[in-house]
C-alpha cells in the first residue's frame, strides 16, 4: 500500500487503542523503512520477510542515557574485529526493546576501544548474538500495552555484512528514518484526538444537567467547535505530509509540521474532552483518561515538539 494508506490505518487504530496504532508504526516506520531504503536485497530478505508472516519483530535504537535530543553525541560503540564489528553501550526508551528479534542500532565506528570519536552507522543487530541483553522495561504513564525497555550491548558483535548502507551513513539514515517516523506519530496523534473527540461528543449528549444534556450549552458546543477545527487543520497537516512521501518529495519539513501540530492538538483535544467528561472523566471507568495518557508521548518522542520547531526553523531560514 502506499503511505496515506498505511498511515489511514495507524490513525483508525490508534482511535481505539494508540498501544496498537504505536506498535504498527515503529514496526513500520522505524524498522522496515530503512532496511527497505537502505539495505541490501540479502538483508531484505532475511530481516524483512520474517516480519511479513509475524515470526519477528523490528525495533529501532537511537536513544542513549545522555543522547536523546543530541543524537550526534551517542556513544555506543563499534569496534572492527575481522569480519565481525564488537558493539559495547547501551540504548534506551526504545520502543518494542523488550521482545524485537532485530534492532536497527545505531553506533560509532571506532578503531579501538579507547577512542570514542567515530562515524556513526547503522547496524541490524540480532537478539540472539552473545552480548545482547534487555535492561530495564519502562514504566510508563501511557501507551502501556506498548513495551518500551532498555538494551544493553557487552563485547556483542554483529557481522560487518548487517551494516546498513556504508560505514559512516548512520546518521543521515537516522534522520531519514525520522522524517518518515514523525509522520507515523502525527497519525497516531491524530487518532488519538479523533477518539477522545467522539467520546467527547457522544458523552455531551448522553450527560444531563439543569434538565437537559450538556451538549445543550454554549460552553460545551464552542469546546467540540474548537476541537473539530483543530482536527481537521492536523488532519489536513497529515495527510499532506504522506501524499508528498508518495510523490517521493521532500518531507522534513511537511513532516516536522505534521507531528508539532497534530502530538500538540492530541494532548489539547484530549485535555478538553477529559473536562467535558468532568469528574467521570477523572476516573478509569471511561475510557478518556487513557487518551490523555497516551497523547502526551506524542509531544517526546521522535522528537520533541522543541525539536520539530527547530526542524521547521531550519528549513524556513535555509529556504
């Protein structure tokens, strides 16, 4: 399919369950691009059609304990070692960490272990390699159905013939691959906003005070007005970043707009919906606290909403 269609798809299911809407578009997004971009036609095949039939899974590691915004200054390292590179580090908050068979880890190509100033590269790390080891799984506030843990790399090596693209590549494909990731993110975003909205609408309707439903009232209709609106602008925002994928355009920008707006309405939409539902809303019987809980992640990851603006700053001002 192509990518409207694949991101139609994160934004329905992520309506209902943005765990699920999350899982999909790591898988996807974060995994799959690049192998399918940069990845030769062996490592296609071996890591791309076990994923086809389910038996696998994908995940992707960038983030370190002191490189989340600050990618370039990770420091895992690569060190050569015959027909193997010996990875040592650590990655964390990565999402699907706890149970993906491969990892797209990005690390740097040093000459020995004491040099830490290397060329950053992709490598598809496999679980099984001796080294390779889950640190602690998260406890997160939202997105819980989704596992987000640390991995750990002692001495672990992985085959020069796992590289992705060249040695040195690493980062640009990173970036790459978040450009298309933060398209992902604005669909489950988007989602997840749609889904507190219509829960919004169908309790306004159903909730009667001073003998007539809430939906009755000015405060409460200028409320879903507002969320409507703001919707359908991320939605437009969206859609827009995806189509211009297809076309094989640019997409940093388009990209950038597209996850700042619709992570920044979801968490806004979410808060207003929740008020609507007043004191129900505060509680686990209903399910517009997980919306809220789930919005907010939006805002972080792949990319911050700080990081988007500096995204969109640079292009406006390079332009």
């Amino acid at each position: 399919a192509d990518s409207l269609s694949y991101i139609l798809a994160v934004e329905e299911l992520s309506k209902v369950c943005a765990s699920t809407g999350g899982i999909i578009a790591a898988l996807n997004s974060l995994f799959c691009y690049p192998v399918q971009k940069y990845g030769t036609e062996e490592q296609k095949h071996r890591f791309l059609t076990p994923l086809t039939d389910g038996s696998k899974i994908g995940a992707f590691a960038l983030t370190e304990p002191e490189a989340g915004s600050d990618a370039v200054h990770l420091e895992t390292t690569a060190v050569p070692d015959g027909k193997n590179y010996i990875v040592n580090g650590s990655k964390i908050f990565i999402s699907g960490g706890d149970i993906a068979d491969f990892v797209v880890v990005m690390a740097k190509v040093v000459p020995n272990r004491k040099r830490r100033r290397g060329r950053i590269t992709a490598f598809v790390m496999e679980r099984t390699a001796p080294g390779f080891s889950t640190g602690t799984k998260e406890k997160k506030l939202g997105i819980r159905a989704s596992g987000t843990a640390e991995l750990v790399f002692e001495d672990c090596p992985v085959p020069a013939n796992n590289i992705l693209g060249e040695v040195g590549q690493g980062f640009d494909i990173a970036m790459d691959t978040l450009d298309c990731g933060r398209i992902s993110i604005g669909a489950q975003a988007l989602g997840i906003a749609t889904g507190a909205f219509e829960a919004a609408v169908k309790y306004s309707k159903e909730r009667k005070q001073f003998g007539q439903s809430i939906s009755k009232f000015q405060a409460i209709q200028w409320m879903l007005a507002d969320m409507s609106t703001r919707i359908d602008a991320a939605r437009l925002l969206v859609y827009r970043a995806a189509h211009l994928k297809d076309q094989g355009r640019p997409i940093g920008l388009a990209s950038a707009q597209a996850k700042l707006y619709a992570s920044e309405v979801a968490m806004w939409a979410t808060t207003k919906a929740l008020q609507i539902h007043g004191g129900y809303g505060y509680m686990r019987d209903y399910p517009i606290q997980r919306f809220f809980r789930d919005a907010k992640i939006t805002e972080i990851y792949e990319g911050t909403s700080e990081i988007q603006r500096l995204v969109i700053a640079r292009h406006i001002l390079e332009a």
